[in-house]
C-alpha cells in the first residue's frame, strides 16, 4: 500500500469541486460536488441518532439501490428538523444535480451539515450547483474538502493506492468533523471514492467493518449528531477483477479502507473544537473486547478527564472513577494505570510523586497515550480523544451567532 501526497492526486474517473455560493453567512466555501464519470457501486452508514437530517433520511432509502453517481453536500445549513419542506428541499437538491448531469436523481445523494432548525436558501443551492458543475476537475478533493467545513480549523483528506485484481487502484476520502463527535457511527460527514470494480454488498461489508475500527473509536465531547453520514462510491474504473470474499485481493481492499478511514477519523480528532491533545486511550486485560472498548469510551468521553488532560494534571482518580462507572466486570484492586511511560496506578493504588511528576511530563506533549490494564481477561480496545479546553466553550457558545 502506497500512502499518496493529499496536496495534489486524482482517483480515475471522478471530478469534484467545492465553492462558495451564499448558504454561510461568511465567504467561506459551502458546497461541495463529487462526480463519477459512471454509474459506481454505492455503500453508507448513518447516524444512530433516533432524529434524523433529511439528507439522511433521504439517502438511507436510496443505497438501498447500491447505486450512485453524484454526492452534492453543503455546509452552513443542517436542514434537519425541517420537516415535510425540508425532506422536499433534500429531494430538489438532488433534482437540480441530475438535471446538470443527465442522470437520475435516484443516483444523487445529499448531505448537509450547520445549523440545525434551518431551511436551505434553495435559490443559492441551484446556482452554486450550477456554477460547481462547471468547475469539477480531477484534482478539486482540496476545494471539496474545505467546502463541507464548519468549525474545522483545515480540511482532512487522505489517498492510498495498492495493486489489486492486476490494476492500480486508488482510494481517496475527505471528511469534516470537529464538534458533536460521538458514536454511533460515523460522527461527521465523511465521503470515499475508488476507481475499484466492487459488488455493492462487498462495498457495504467493507465499509461497515472499516467504520468500527476507525469512526466509531472516536469521541470529542459525547453528543452524536443528526446529520452524521459515510458515502462510499466505487466506480470500477480501474479495471481490476472482482476481488472474492475472504480472499487476498479482499484482504488488501478492507486494509486499504481501513488505512483511509482511520487517517481520516484521527484527523478528525486532533481537530477537535479547542482540542489541545490527541489522545490515545487503550484498554487492555478486560473480560472482552466489547467490555475494552466501553471502558475506554467511558475515560474518553468523561469532562473530569478531559479537563485534567488540558490541565495536564496527572489526576489519575478521574480515570479509575470513570472505570468504575463504566458497567465492566471490575475489579480496582488490580487495575493498573499508565501516561505514557509513567506507571501511575499499580493494583489499583498510586504510586507517589515521582510517578506523577514524570506523567505530568508525558502530558505536556501534543500527542498523549494513557494505557489501563484491567487484568481481568484478553480483551483489549483503543479509543481516540482530545482534552475540553476553554476554547471549546467559546466555539460552542456563540455557534449560531
């Protein structure tokens, strides 16, 4: 597997643009188009969130097809809790796409991300698909990227390539996320394309694997959005053969997913709103995997925590209270606790102040990694996060403003 310069590649087969046309209230970008010169294999995962954005509702019913061609996705508008209007407004945007292409509009999907509460400025969505349709180009994942932004601080893209099926296939994918990060499942809008021949449930399987590995180990601040979406489109512009279930070609596609959507959901955590760290939680010697991880989410998503690490406060009594809330099968008197290198807590007990000091240290780094042993089975899981700083207050105070 080839990891590709971001700055400047192109995945056969696809153009794409982003710009701005008026949805936010700055000059900023805010619509983004992605366009397959063929019609492509198609896969997403949605948010679990019980409300749901009409372009969710909208392109959960449409992969049913596993079909696809075009994705139009906007920034500065939710266009969720709209609604009859706003469901229709979903459908008119794919409308207005499949006219400037020729194509059905059952093969456009939409995504919207913003302000929730909102109806789109249609007027502004029509001429900025318009004005996008004529600017597409093989190299415009930059422009895209930066279109579907909100409080991002920069765009998150990532591109390998790897030899399957005989042919060079290329894998690329934007996403933006900074706040509302929380599974299940995606956390943010996230869009991959490949120029691979795939079967559409071959697609799914991939994707929906992927995504456990990489989206959903990661949190910001506990709260999931409605607008939450992956799209997967794979066009089959390479040529390659068709990769078989299990097999080695599979093997290799299912890496190079996952190396695109982990790149991707990592980027999304160290831009975190106000984020100061990156942090890697890892939870090992639980009872299973599954109790791993929800021990690990639990310490990611606690505010003591995550205040403590921008403090760079080694106050290890916030992760072992985390733990203890956790619901896992946990025993304190054998858990022990790492920063870094430092060995905080052994069977459950502190062990003084040079172990604190030399933690205190580890925590002044940019990237963190706090290791809990729970020994209590071989389980193990690994959840990335950021600390809460008071930039994160500020962002989220004034959002609507």
């Amino acid at each position: 597997m080839r990891i590709l310069d971001t700055k400047n590649f192109l995945v056969p087969g696809y153009k794409t643009w982003g710009i701005h046309c008026g949805i936010k209230k700055t000059d900023k970008k805010d619509l983004a188009l992605i366009y397959s010169d063929r019609e492509a294999s198609m896969a997403g995962v949605f948010t679990k969130n019980k409300v749901k954005a009409a372009s969710v509702t909208l392109d959960m019913a449409r992969v049913k097809s596993g079909k696809g061609q075009v994705i139009v996705a906007n920034s500065g508008c939710a266009n969720a809790c709209t609604g009859k209007q706003g469901l229709a407004d979903a459908k008119a945007t794919a409308e207005l796409a499949a006219a400037q292409f020729g194509i059905k509009p059952d093969l456009v999907y939409v995504a919207s991300t913003g302000v929730i509460g909102e109806l789109l400025p249609m007027p502004k969505v029509k001429t900025g698909i318009h004005t996008a349709t004529g600017l597409l180009s093989p190299n415009g994942w930059g422009a895209a990227a930066e279109a579907i932004m909100t409080t991002d601080i920069y765009p998150k893209l990532s591109v390998v390539q790897e030899e399957l099926g005989g042919k060079t296939v290329t894998f690329a994918g934007i996403a933006k996320g900074s706040g509302m990060i929380h599974p299940d499942m995606a956390t943010m809008l996230c869009f991959i394309v490949t120029d691979m021949l795939v079967s559409p449930p071959m697609l799914k399987k991939a994707l929906l694997a992927s995504t456990e590995k990489s989206f959903n180990n990661i949190t910001i601040d506990g709260d999931m959005s409605t607008n939450d979406l992956i799209l997967c489109m794979a066009n089959g512009a390479a040529g390659n053969k068709r990769p078989v279930a299990g097999g080695k070609d599979f093997k290799k596609f299912q890496a190079c997913l996952d190396a695109v959507t982990t790149s991707l959901a990592m980027q999304v955590v160290r831009d975190g709103e106000g984020a100061t760290k990156f942090v890697e939680i890892k939870v090992q010697g639980a009872k299973t995997p599954s109790e791993a991880k929800k021990a690990a989410m639990t310490v990611a998503k606690s505010s003591l925590v995550k205040t403590a690490l921008f403090g760079e406060d080694a106050n290890w009594g916030r992760i072992m209270a985390a733990l203890g809330c956790s619901g896992i099968d946990l025993d304190a008197g054998r858990t022990d606790i790492f920063i870094g290198k430092a060995k905080l807590v052994e069977n459950g007990l502190g062990q003084g102040k040079a172990a604190d000091r030399e933690a205190t240290q580890a925590l002044k780094q940019r990237d963190v990694q706090i290791t809990i042993e729970l020994h209590k089975g071989k389980g193990e899981a690994t959840v990335w996060t950021c600390d809460m700083s008071y930039e994160y207050i500020k962002i989220n105070a004034a959002y609507r403003s």
